[in-house]
C-alpha cells in the first residue's frame, strides 16, 4: 500500500512540474502549443514507458509478496512440525520423570516408617 502511494506521490508530483514548467515557459503561447503537438507522440511514448514501468513495478511487488508469503507459511509449518517432535521427545522424558519421583517417594516413605519403626524400639 505504501509503494503505491510513493509512486502515485512521484507521478503526480511529475505532472504538476510538467503543468509548471509550462505555464511559465519564456515562449508564448502559441510556440508553446505549436511545440507540445509537435513532440505529443514523444510525450505520450513517454506516458506509456512510465507505465509499463509501473506495471513491471507492480507484478515484480506482487511477485516477491506471494513468495514472501510462501516462504512464512513454510517456516510456520516447520515451527509447528519442530514444537511437535519436541513435545513427543520431552513427554518420554517427563515420563521417565514422573517414575522416578514415584521411586523417590516410596524410598522416602520407607525410610520414614524404618526411622518411626526404631525410634519406637528405643
């Protein structure tokens, strides 16, 4: 959106300095029509470089976009595939986790009923 309206900004700015420019041409005004039809083809080729390239410009804009946009939709998709594989790998892990806190605590348990177990023997 802001390209289109930088070009528009310059092809508008172009013409008013054409308008200008003409406006305050030392020739009268005659010589200055009779000049304008006499290089009119030139000046109409001219408009239609300018759009031309403004086409060009635009098609390769919309073309870098579409990649662009390929290209984001390529890294999300490895992203998601990435946090997926990681959430398999580290869930065995957290398994493996959870068994041993469960062993932990049951050593823990018996230790503790030994130690209640002596200290009422004494």
């Amino acid at each position: 959106m802001k390209a289109k309206s930088v070009l528009m900004g310059m092809v508008i700015g172009g013409v008013a300095a054409g308008i200008a420019t003409l406006l305050t041409a030392p020739k009268s005004g005659y010589e200055t029509r009779r000049t304008l039809k006499a290089n009119k083809d030139e000046y109409i080729g001219s408009l239609k470089d300018i759009k031309d390239s403004v086409m060009e410009l635009k098609n390769t804009v919309s073309a870098a976009s579409k990649e662009g946009k390929a290209s984001i939709q390529t890294f999300v998709t490895d992203v998601k595939t990435a946090l997926w594989e990681w959430k398999l790998e580290t869930e065995e892990n957290k398994m493996a986790l959870q068994e041993d806190i469960k062993e932990l605590e049951e050593s823990i348990s018996e230790l503790e009923s030994e130690l209640a177990a002596k200290t009422e023997e004494k």
